[in-house]
C-alpha cells in the first residue's frame, strides 16, 4: 500500500510500504499537533512552518501531518467549509469507553481533604455503580506501595493483599499520611482487579504473592506452557512455575 503524505516543507511524497491505518477513537487526543495550512483559518497562522507547534502527534501512521493539512490534501474534493465540518465530526468520533475511564485524580496529605480531590473520587465511584468503568488506586503509604479495587457491592475498597482490611472511601483517604500519594483512576469495565490488586488474575492479591515470595504474574507463565506443552526452550519455566504453586500450595 502507498500513502501519500506530506511535511512542513509542503511538499508531498509517497510512501511505498505496508503501514497500520490509525483508527479514529482516539484522534480528539492528538490535536496538540497545531501545525495549519496557509489560508484555513484554523488555529494560529503564525505557527506555519515551525516546529516549535508540534506538541502532540499526527494523524497518519508516521505521527506526521495535522488534521487540518490531512483534510486539505487534494485526494480529497471538499470545500473548507466541508474540512471544517469534518474535522469536527473526526474530534467527537466515538471512543467506546465512557468518559470516565482514564479520569484520574492523586491525593496526598495536604489536598486529600480538597472539594477538587473528594468531588472526582466520589464521581468515579458513582461511574462504578452506574457499570461505566471500574476504579483503582495506586500509590504509597507509609513507603509501601500499594493497590486497591473498588467494589461497589460492599461500597469498600478491596486491597491487594490478604493481611490487609477492605476501606471505605472516607477511611482509604484518612490512610494517607506525609511523604504518601494515592492516585485514583477510572480504567475500562472489568479491568480493575487485573489492574489495581491481581495482575495475573489468580486470585492470590499482588503483594501476597511477593510476601510468599511468588510470582504476580504466574498464570501468564501456565498460559505460554500450556499453549507449548513441548517446547524445550520453556523447561526453565515449568521449574519455576512448580516451585510458584509449591508455596501457594503451602499457604493455602
């Protein structure tokens, strides 16, 4: 496949190898590249030409080319008011995730208690119990890292290790002492325990899993044996995962 692009110089080129087509879910993310053609009134018209605009990244494959040059390439018959419309159809295209997955927020001793801080939170959780996205929250306390999922069912936020309580919002939050930072973020719907508290979904929590000295990521190593039961190469694998499930057996 060939694409004909162009760069800040103007001039227009092909390129001659198979490339991925972007999709379009998350082009409102890229318009920090402000490069503008002359005469589209877009934007400002002192930033042609310069690099010093380039914020952010292009709308074809190689990260090069605003939306507004890429819309103005002459493959296309449009009229600028046509350009204008479309670009602004491209910016609201769907994402398929609800505006409050990727909505963060981090806490610490001295804004935890903030209208800003509280309002964000209490709006996630709000986003969890209406089944938008799930919430997690990653940080330190007390120099120990550490994670936490939220389950709307009991209303409390579910750590990443077995020693420890489930939290409410308000108890999560009085946790946070000097030097500690939580960050809580909406990530898609049925992420978060992978996310927040078991990475490989075992269903022994992250820091359990260290403390025992075994693998977080453990039931990745039984999926790669189990699709190459044969393959030589992986026999230091199965040792190591016999002597992971060897201690989970012992704590169990």
């Amino acid at each position: 496949m060939a694409l004909r692009t162009r760069r800040a110089t103007g001039m227009w080129y092909w390129t001659r190898w198979g490339v991925e087509i972007p999709h379009l879910r998350n082009m409102y993310e890229k318009v920090g590249f402000d490069v503008i053609r002359p005469n589209l009134q877009s934007g400002n018209a002192t930033n042609i030409g310069l690099p010093t605009q380039k914020k952010g990244f292009g709308f074809i494959h190689d990260g090069s080319i605003s939306l507004t040059e890429f819309l103005a390439a002459p493959v296309f018959t449009s009229t600028t008011q046509q350009e204008r419309d479309l670009f602004a159809f491209l910016l609201a295209f769907p994402t398929e995730s609800a505006p409050a997955v990727g909505r963060q927020v981090t806490a610490d001793a001295g804004n935890k208690n903030s209208t800003g801080v509280t309002s964000t939170i209490n709006t996630l959780i709000a986003q969890v119990g209406a089944s938008r996205c799930d919430l997690v929250v990653k940080g330190v306390i007390g120099g120990t890292a550490k994670g936490w999922v939220y389950d709307s069912s009991v209303g409390k936020f579910v750590p990443d290790s077995l020693g420890e309580p489930m939290l409410t919002e308000s108890d999560l939050r009085a946790a946070i002492g000097s030097g500690d930072a939580l960050t809580y973020t909406g990530v898609p719907l049925g992420a978060g325990v992978r996310l927040g508290i078991d990475r490989d979904r075992d269903g022994w929590p992250d820091r359990t899993e260290v403390a025992l000295h075994t693998d977080p990521v453990a039931a990745e190593l039984r999926d790669v044996i189990a699709k190459h039961p044969d393959e030589p190469s992986l026999w230091a694998l199965r040792q190591q995962l016999a002597r992971i499930e060897g201690r989970l057996a012992a704590a169990r």
